[in-house]
C-alpha cells in the first residue's frame, strides 16, 4: 500500500448539481467523483478501457463504503485520490480520500472490486495480472510491472 500523499489524484470542482436540499455534496455525487477518479487513474496508467472490454474484462464494484468527516459545499474544490490494494485472491480494494482545499478531510470511499470475465460472467482469478499486462504504468494502479 503506499503513501495517500504518493497516491493518484485529481482535482474537481463541486457543481450546483452535486447538492442535496441542505446544500452539501449528496452520496451519489461523492460516487460518482470516486469513479471519475478511477477512470482518470486507470488512463493515466495507460489502460485503454475500450480494449479491455474489447478483450472481455469489466470492471465491478461489488461494495462500497462512505465515511463523511467535513461537508462539501457548491463551489469547493475536492482533491480525490485513488488508491489501488491488492491482496491474494479475486477482489482487490480501491480507496478514495477526499480532502477539501482547506486540507480538511472530506470523505473517505472503499471499494471492493473485481474484474468480470465478460464471456462468463465470473471473476478472473488475477485480476492484479490483468491489470498489469494492459497498463504502461502499472505502478500507478499498485501494481508491478509484468515481464514479457
């Protein structure tokens, strides 16, 4: 696992549209803020998500947890990180950490994912390796480097 301040991050801005009726970020936007950061995550490794659907892998989230800590209000910004933890077996967590631009701490979102095998909808067995092999820069999803 490595450091929250070496992990992957992004910045985004907090819309009008991201509100509940008591004017701070609702749940689904914080969601939503943790996958763009891990699509952001995954391109920056260099993992073309057009091909590996075209190769059969998706993707899944199969839970997630939210921990708020500090609202978030129309027009903050938010730093997301993405962080990828890999143990043995089929799942693997990723970890989101949002702190606000006063250096407080937002939110914090866990996933537990796995990569489905598309043609029979079960989950690949390394998902680490599949991940690896697709990615110029595997590090960046927790991940070594795969030797040819």
């Amino acid at each position: 696992m490595t450091n929250a301040d070496e992990a992957f991050r992004i910045r985004i801005e907090v819309r009008v549209s991201d509100l509940d009726h008591q004017l701070h970020v609702n749940g689904s936007a914080y969601q939503q803020f943790a996958d763009h950061a891990r699509f952001e995550c995954v391109r920056a490794a260099g993992v073309s998500v057009e091909q590996l659907l075209g190769d059969g892998f998706g993707p899944v989230n199969l839970e997630t947890v939210i921990k708020y800590h500090r609202e978030l209000r129309a027009g903050d910004r938010v730093d997301v990180t993405c962080e990828w933890v890999w143990g043995a077996g089929k799942t693997y967590r990723v970890e989101h950490r949002f702190t606000r631009a006063d250096g407080e701490l937002s939110a914090t979102i866990t996933h537990v994912s796995g990569l489905l095998d598309l043609r029979n909808r079960r989950l690949v067995a390394d998902p680490a390796r599949e991940w690896a092999v697709r990615a110029k820069d595997p590090t960046l999803l927790g991940v070594e480097p795969v030797c040819s």
